[in-house]
C-alpha cells in the first residue's frame, strides 16, 4: 500500500501549489503496515488522525488502490455531512485522472457518477466484464446505517470524531465488514 501511495497517489503541495509526490516518512510507513496487518488478520483499524498530515489522502489511496485491483471490493467513504464525503471523494478523482493520464492501467468507471463508481465494462454485445468492484460515498446524517448492507471491504468514516451516530454507525457497518 505505501508503494502504490508514494509512487501512483500524487498529492498537491499546498504552500507550492503544484502536483507532487508524498515524502517519505517512517509514520506513514507504520500507518501502511499497521493497516496491512489489520487485513492479514482480519481486525479493524482506526486513526485518530492529525490534522494536515494527509491521513486522509492515504485512506483515499487504500481505497483506490482496493477499486482497482481487488475483485469485487466494495469500498465506501462515509460521513455524517455530505461535504465531508464530497471533500474526500475529490481525492478519488485526482488519483484516477492521474493513474489513467500516466499508466497503462486505465481505470473506470466509464460513466462516472460522484459517490458512485463500479469498475464494470461492457463489451459491444453488452456482455460485462472487469473487476466488478464499487466505491461510493454516503452521509449518515438522516439514516446511521444508510448503505452499509451486505458486505464491505473497506470502510472510511471522514470526520468520525464530530458525528453524532457514529456509534450506530458502527454497530452497522462492523458485520458488513466482518463479511467482506
């Protein structure tokens, strides 16, 4: 995962205002290992993040990086507000635009819709074919448990720490992902 984040996730350098790589620091390859040993052995993770240290960018790039290689993931940002997801979601789009402007692993979806992407593609009679993965974005603000049935691979709640049904939120999304 710190691999594929250092070499394929640009960042936006915002006191430079132009397009960079992330350096290298030992937090951020502790925070790659410690989420790759929660998936080996099948335990959740959770961050309490700094703020300006672009935790955000780095789930964003374990989410994308899931979209795209992992058959039928199904991975979701959510938040209580919308623009929080919205704000996330954002990170999503740079990552794709670059990986298909600057690799050859072009990535779809090939209509995508904001907070809804599905990694499918249909031959010219119609047949699908692809990864058959999903990202998408929801808010919990009117339902805790708005969209996390079935199964999930990876579960990103933005701004956890400021929401209200965060605790029901979990007790909803924790089978999910204990299925996935």
């Amino acid at each position: 995962f710190y691999y594929w984040y250092l070499n394929f996730c640009p960042i936006v350098d915002s006191i430079k205002k132009k397009k960079k790589f992330g350096d290298v620091w030992d937090s951020d390859f502790w925070f790659f290992q410690y989420i790759m040993l929660c998936m080996l052995k099948g335990k959740h993770a959770c961050v309490v993040k700094a703020r300006q240290r672009g935790y955000t960018l780095k789930i964003m790039a374990l989410l994308y990086w899931s979209y795209c290689w992992f058959e039928t993931s199904v991975n979701t940002i959510g938040g209580y507000k919308e623009e929080y997801v919205l704000k996330s979601w954002r990170f999503l789009e740079f990552y794709r635009k670059h990986i298909n402007e600057y690799t050859r692993w072009i990535r779809g979806p090939v209509i995508p819709k904001s907070l809804s992407w599905e990694e499918t593609t249909y031959t010219d009679d119609g047949k699908p074919y692809g990864l058959d993965s999903k990202l998408s974005g929801t808010t919990f603000k009117v339902s805790p448990e708005n969209g996390v049935g079935g199964s999930q691979t990876i579960f990103f709640y933005e701004e956890a720490g400021i929401a209200p049904t965060l605790l029901k939120t979990v007790g909803y999304v924790r089978p999910a992902l204990e299925k996935g």
